[in-house]
C-alpha cells in the first residue's frame, strides 16, 4: 500500500485570519486550534477510528495546517490550490470569495485562460477553475 496525503501545511503571519476565509471558502471547520500559532481546518470531522479506517482504505481529503510564522511570502507559491464550484457558476464563485477577502491575483496569465487566478488573505494564490455545477458542466 502506498503512503496517503492526509494534511497540507501553509506558512502564514494570521492562521486564525486564514482558517476564517479558507473554512468559508471550501465549506470546512476548524479542527484543531490546541497548539499556539497553529490551526488546523478540514472536512467535518468524524471519529479518529472511522477517520483512520477511512485513511487505510483509500484516499482522504487532506486538512491544512496553517502555521504562524515571521518571513513575509515572497514570490508566487510553488504549488497552489485548485477550486472548482459545484453551486454556481465560475464568475459567481469569485464574486463570492472576493467578498470573503481574496484579491486578483497576476500570475503571469495572458486573459484567455479559463481560469481566474486569486490570492487569499495572505496572498496565496489558488485559481478558480470551471465550474461543475448543474447546468455549467456535465458528461
């Protein structure tokens, strides 16, 4: 069997400010907020044995562990999210999270892409890809 991804780590000067618009963008809770200077948000949580039979038997999705530290972001991210909406179409997705606190980001992007790249809080990037929504994307 191989290894399974369970947590991705974001270093941020906020976590707290992070776990806010991350857990309203993706529809996820806080998990964990024990250590200081670290949260850690996810899916619903369910028990550690039905989590860890989950684990065992196939792929999960993973938490993020955001994790305060002093350096400044300083270029663009080596890897960043992929977000695609599954209640409403692309435009309104980034409507809706430029409300929650993202930024447009410039990346390099020419503007025929299909994608719209933004940046959370922090100045992450991620991008909002197609959206799969009834009526916007089928088989």
């Amino acid at each position: 069997m191989a290894s399974r991804l369970t947590e991705l780590s974001i270093d941020c000067h906020d976590p707290d400010l992070l776990a806010e618009f991350w857990t309203a963008a993706l529809d996820w809770v806080v998990i964990d907020r024990e250590a200081e200077g670290l949260v850690e948000i996810g899916p619903e949580r369910v028990s550690d044995q039905a989590l860890l039979d989950a684990v065992r038997s196939g792929p999960v999705a993973p938490t993020l562990f955001l994790a305060k530290v002093p350096e400044d972001k300083v270029t663009k991210n080596r890897i960043h999210f992929d977000l695609s909406p599954v209640d409403r179409s692309r435009d309104e997705e980034v409507d809706r999270l430029l409300a929650l606190g993202a930024t447009q980001a410039d990346v390099g992007q020419t503007g025929d892409e299909s994608w719209v790249v933004l940046a959370d809080p922090e100045g992450n990037e991620f991008c909002v890809l197609r959206s799969l929504a009834p009526g916007h994307f089928s088989l």
